[in-house]
C-alpha cells in the first residue's frame, strides 16, 4: 500500500486542482471536523486527507465505519459565490464527479440518491458535504470515504453487506486521490458558475435504481412510496406515486428498494 504524500498527490493532479493546498494526516478523528473548525482562517481550497478517521461520520450523523487502510477518506473545503440556495444539487454533482471518476478507472459504479455510490447493489463510497456562510464565502466542506477493502472483521461490525473495490485498491493511492480531486474540483468550478442543471443527464445516467419501486423513509418511518425516476435540474429527487408525481429535497430522509432491510449503520 503506497502512503499518502501531499506532495505526490499534487505532482499528478489536472490543471483544474493546481490551486488545491493539500494536507495528509496519519489519523484524526473527522478531516470534515478539522476543515469545518478552520474555515475562518482558509484562502483557498484545501484537501485533507487521512490514512485513518476515529470519529468519521455519514449522513444524518450516522457513523462511518473503517480500519487504516481499509478506505480512502478525505475532505474538501471549497468556497462558492452562493447564494446559497443555489447549492441544493452540490451533493448530487460531488456524486457526479467521483462516479464518474472510478467509471474511468474500470470500477462499474451507479448513484443511489442523494449521492451514495453503489457497486453492484452494495455500498461503496459514501459522501458528506456541509456547508457554512463565513461572510466572505459560502464553503462547502465535501467528505468522502471510499472502501477499497473490506476485511471480514470491519463488514461485521458495518452489519450489512458493504462492496469494496480491490481494483483500486492495487492503485497508487497518490495517483487515486488526484484523478478524483482533478475530477471534483473541475465539477465544483462548474457548478459554481452554473448550478446542478447540466449536471442532471450525468447523475440520470449513473442511477442505480432509476424506476425501482422505493420508499422514502424519514427516522425509519416511511413518509412516501412510489417509483425513482430520477432527479430534476436543482437535484431533487422525482418519485412517481399514486397520487402523481412529487420532488423531494434531500435531507436526514433515506431511500430504500422496496423489501431490503430498513436498518444498518452507514447507509
């Protein structure tokens, strides 16, 4: 396993992040804590990255699960022009950016909404974008971890089936983290200047469940049933129901195929 190095990671990203300071720790307990406590301070973007993440949390302040080693985490904070309600699709085109960069490294991978990327039905990466108004800017601070192995051990305490991706794994991980931070931070530019629309095709195309039978389930109660049919050009999730067609906004509410388990941590 090649050890993360700022340094390297740099040497081999696009044009699009040459302006991306990096940092890589051997352990913390959140890069999106440590980023989210600093945002006062920052110019420019910055990527953290660790080999291991102590306190590393999902959606809906769910834990994140890992062992060193194990994932590649990191966070991004970015700053943005706003307003703010023009970020609705940001976590949707970070979905964009990363699927599409592990497509490209031969890694078949689709989008659960919000942005969850699945690998052959089960969970392989998972993103956290949190966003603060400092005044100046409106920053999003864009948490990923991606499982690469997947010892027995660490799948058991998870609870669930969980996918790995042991091609990846075998990469360079200076190489891995700047494919996906030249990708992310070329779509984030983008959708600084022009919203989610243009990125609604993309995320459509790597659907996973695109007209499954799903419910929405809001602290385990499910609020709505109906069939996926994708996302509109701010993000929001189109679900044909009985009494028509809704859009959902994404927050703490969660998406299940209709009869899988409705419990489990990092989901």
């Amino acid at each position: 396993m090649s050890m993360l190095n700022a340094a390297a990671i740099s040497a081999h990203c696009a044009t699009s992040a040459t302006h991306v300071a990096i940092e890589t720790v051997a352990e913390t307990g959140s890069t999106n804590a440590d980023l989210l406590a600093r945002l006062g301070g920052l110019r420019g973007p910055l990527l953290r990255i660790a080999d291991n993440q102590t306190a590393g949390r999902g959606r809906a302040g769910r834990s994140w699960l890992s062992q060193p080693g194990a994932a590649l985490m990191f966070s991004l904070a970015w700053p943005f022009k706003g307003p703010l309600h023009k970020m609705t699709g940001l976590p949707m085109a970070v979905g964009v950016a990363l699927a599409e960069t592990i497509v490209s490294l031969g890694v078949p991978v689709q989008i659960k909404w919000p942005n969850d990327l699945l690998r052959d039905g089960a969970k392989l990466a998972g993103i956290l974008v949190e966003t603060q108004n400092t005044g100046n800017a409106i920053w999003a601070v864009i948490g990923c971890g991606i499982n690469l192995v997947m010892p027995d051990e660490l799948e058991a305490r998870i609870g669930r089936d969980v996918a790995s991706a042991p091609w990846l794994a075998q990469m360079d991980r200076n190489q891995l983290m700047a494919a996906l931070l030249s990708r992310l931070a070329a779509v984030l530019a983008e959708f600084d200047d022009t919203g989610f629309a243009p990125f609604a095709e993309r995320w459509n195309a790597l659907h996973a469940w695109h007209g499954k039978e799903v419910v929405l389930l809001d602290q385990g109660a499910v609020v709505r049933q109906g069939r996926a049919a994708g996302v509109d050009d701010i993000g929001r999730l189109l679900l044909d129901t009985s009494a028509g067609r809704v859009e959902i906004l994404s927050g703490d509410v969660s998406l299940r195929l209709i009869g899988t388990q409705l419990s489990g941590v990092q989901s």
